[in-house]
C-alpha cells in the first residue's frame, strides 16, 4: 500500500462501461514525511475520499480487486482515507 494526496478530480465523459459511475480521482504520491513523490495519478476511488485528504491506493493488477466480482479496469485504487499517521 502506498501513499498520496488527492489533488484534484477527473471527468471523463467517455470512458470503458465497467468505469460508469466510478469517481476518478487524480492524487500525488507522498512520501512519510508528506513530501511529493514521483508525478500525479489517476486512481479510481473505492471510499469516497476527498480533495486535500491523505489516502492508501494501490497499484497493480491488485488494484481491481476491491471491486471484485465485477472486473474494473483500473491499475491504481484508492482503498483507504488516513486519518492520521506518525514517522520518525
């Protein structure tokens, strides 16, 4: 699981049916220390998270399966909303 923050949102009006409905979000990948890391991305959100919040995505093919059954074209998901975290 990797980190980010939500930068902005992305609106497609034409896009692959099984992403119909789905909110696409574009986030910045962030180091522990919530420095930016690499360039932005476009994730597909699966919790309803927000511009400015800090989330957990995933990449990969591992990034379809919080969708499961239903097969979602995606390599990057966002799973999670982080509340907080601590780094030394």
């Amino acid at each position: 699981m990797l980190l980010a923050r939500v930068i902005g949102n992305v609106v497609a009006t034409r896009k692959d049916e099984a992403l119909v409905g789905r909110k696409l979000l574009l986030v910045q990948p962030i180091d522990a220390k919530r420095a930016p890391v690499g360039r932005p991305l476009v994730a597909i959100d699966g919790v309803g998270a927000g511009a400015g919040e800090h989330v957990i995505y995933l990449k990969g093919r591992e990034a379809a399966h919080p969708f499961l059954p239903k097969d979602v074209p995606t390599d990057a998901a966002i799973v999670g909303i982080v509340d907080e975290w601590h780094a030394e």
